[in-house]
C-alpha cells in the first residue's frame, strides 16, 4: 500500500528509506545519531525530502499548511515517523548499534 501525505493540497508519496535516501536526508540536516532530540529538525528534513525540494520552501508549506489544518502537525509527522519505523534500512541500522551496545569489549 502507497502512503502519502497532503500538504497544501497536495499528495506526496513517502518513498521508501534506503541508504541514498538516508545521504540526501542527511545533505537536508538530518541526523540519524540525534533523531529523537532534534525532532523538529529531523521532522523538517524528512518533509523538504518527501516533497523534494529545499528547507526554506518545506517549512513554508507546513506553516501554511498549519493555518488551514489544525491537525497538520500531528498527521504529517507521525506519517513521517512511520516512514523512519517502517524502513527496513533504519530497523538494520538499529539493530547494528543495538547489538554493537551489547557487544562485550
């Protein structure tokens, strides 16, 4: 099933994550180490990513899409935190620093 998201009308797809997806979300100012404290800036970078464009016109939207939609927070980003669960890519990368954590020295 395609999942998307409406922003300003329009519908986006959530592509699927993978490691070129991850590089060009990191070229966007994602941080994989820092996800869970820097979530508006993670949230920010996966938006501008699923609408491929730039931050500044990402952050325009969402803020307009706000005024329109007292929701829009709450809907858009848990879809894009969902994108982030439900990748296959990130649920490897987890598990490698999970089990490098529990690794004896």
């Amino acid at each position: 099933m395609v999942k998307k998201i409406t922003i300003g009308g329009r519908e986006y797809i959530l592509p699927k994550i993978d490691f070129n997806a991850v590089c060009e979300l990191e070229d966007l100012g994602f941080d994989f180490s820092k996800v869970d404290k820097k979530m508006m800036s993670t949230g920010r970078a996966l938006l501008a990513f699923v609408m491929k464009t730039d931050i500044k016109t990402a952050t325009a939207a969402f803020e307009r899409e706000l005024e329109v939609n007292k929701n829009a927070f709450n809907d858009i980003f848990v879809s894009l935190s969902n994108m982030i669960s439900e990748s296959d890519f990130f649920r490897k990368m987890a598990q490698q620093d999970v089990e490098t954590e529990t690794r004896p020295s």
